[in-house]
C-alpha cells in the first residue's frame, strides 16, 4: 500500500509505533525518577497510563486450549512521543 506521494503507509504505522513505545520506557523512567528525586517530582505525570483492550478468553477443544485478548497501555509520554516521532517523519521527506 502506497500513499500518494510515494511514502508507506507501513512506514508510518512503524514510525507511530517505534516512537510510542520509546516514549512509554522514557515515561516511566521519568515516573521512577520523580519518586525517588523531589526536585523532580512534576515530571511523574508523563508515567501516567491507562489499560484498555479485551479481556482473556479461552476455548478449550480438548485437544487443544486457545486463549484470545488484546491490552493496550497508553502513557502520556508514549502519545508524547508518538506525534514528534511522526511529525520528524513527516518533516524528513
């Protein structure tokens, strides 16, 4: 799949992905930081995420056992990081 001007549309999903996953490592660095360091206790709140996704669930075939669900953790910092990641992407081309 190939977007207009030429740029991968799994390029950018890369790129989305790679810069949200650095972002929630870099947010919870700053969130074990902020509770160990007081003078930098105002950086905790780029830790803060949320669970959303299905729940668990199994089927079980007596021969075999499959186990389905789906969790996403969404941080701050992981957004954060996400929309420069892309707009550097975007800008680089």
């Amino acid at each position: 799949m190939r977007r207009r001007d030429g740029n991968s549309i799994w390029m950018t999903i890369l790129v989305g992905l790679v810069g949200f996953v650095i972002g929630f490592f870099i947010g919870q660095f700053f969130m074990h930081l902020s509770q160990n360091v007081d003078a930098l206790s105002f950086l905790g709140f780029l830790g803060y995420s949320a669970n959303f996704g299905l729940q668990t669930i199994s089927l079980n075939l007596i021969f075999a056992q499959i186990t389905f669900g789906l969790t996403f953790n969404i941080s701050v910092m992981g957004v954060i990081a996400m929309i420069i990641f892309l707009l550097i992407y975007f800008r680089r081309r």
